[in-house]
C-alpha cells in the first residue's frame, strides 16, 4: 500500500487505522511530523521524507490513498491501481468523484465515519482492482502525457 497525503485530520486519523490495523504501508506525509502528535509507528510502517516517484510505486503497490490530485491520481490509474482517496478541496473532490464513477476507488469526506469500511471495501472488493486495470489497459496505448490531458478532459465532460 503507498500513501501520499497532506497534513489533514482525516490524514492523521487514516495513519492511525493503518498502525493499529498493522497494514504494510510506505507514506509520504510532508509537513505532517511538525505538526504536533508524533506519527504513528508500527513495523510494518515505512515513513519517506523525500518525495517517491508515483511511476515506481504505482508499480509495486497493490493500493494507494492519496487527496485526490489529479496528477497523482491519473498515474496511479494509468497503472492499474484502485485508490482510497482523502480530498479536502472541490478540485480534489471532483477528481475523486470521478476516480468513483470509474469503479477505481471511494472517496471520503471531512471526518467521515465510513473512513474505515471504505478502506476495507478498496482493500478486500476485487471490483476496484479490476475497474482500475482496465481503465490502464483502455488508456495503454496513449504517452502519460496525453493521457493525463484526456483524463483531464473526461473530468471536465462528467462535471458539465
């Protein structure tokens, strides 16, 4: 599982499901261990303070949560991987309604109570898998760049 999130309630509460659930996890939360509590540790746990290349780890995890942006998004689908995403603006929020329309993932709002029976619904429902793969497999034949401009157009079409 790869997570990439921002400094948020909901960013912190997820990396505290993570621990006690002891789900293997490699997390890149810039800006988030200054900010008051410790991070949440546990074996399984692996915290990067550099930023990962989305290209490489979307190869290696079988799971990614991210906020939603768009960029991070459209390379984790262009490889196939369905998401859990915590957005906390309206374009986030956009691009993971569309993430949801796909059948690649779910998406949670502020403070959700469902947080933990979508994670386990995107973990365990083969369905997000499969929907993720074939949205790579429809795109396989486009460069990222073009793909991320006709993701953005998709995105565009399902919001007017």
């Amino acid at each position: 599982m790869f997570a990439y999130l921002q400094p948020s309630p909901d960013s912190r509460r997820l990396l505290q499901v993570l621990t006690e659930r002891e789900l293997a996890a490699v997390i890149y939360c810039p800006g988030m261990a200054g900010q008051g509590a410790p991070l949440p540790t546990a074996p399984k746990l692996h915290y990067s303070t550099e930023p990962i290349a989305i290209g490489s780890v979307a190869r290696q995890c079988d799971l990614a949560i991210t906020n939603g942006n768009l960029t991070t998004v459209a390379g984790l689908l262009r490889a196939g991987k369905p998401q859990l995403l915590l957005p906390y603006t309206l374009e986030k929020y956009l691009t993971a309604r569309c993430v949801e329309l796909l059948g690649a993932g779910l998406a949670t709002v502020v403070r959700d109570p469902l947080l933990e029976t979508k994670l386990d619904a995107v973990l365990r429902q083969r369905d997000y898998s499969r929907n993720a793969e074939a949205f790579a497999a429809r795109y396989a034949h486009l460069s990222p760049a073009t793909q991320v401009h006709t993701l953005q157009q998709a995105i565009i079409d399902l919001a007017t």
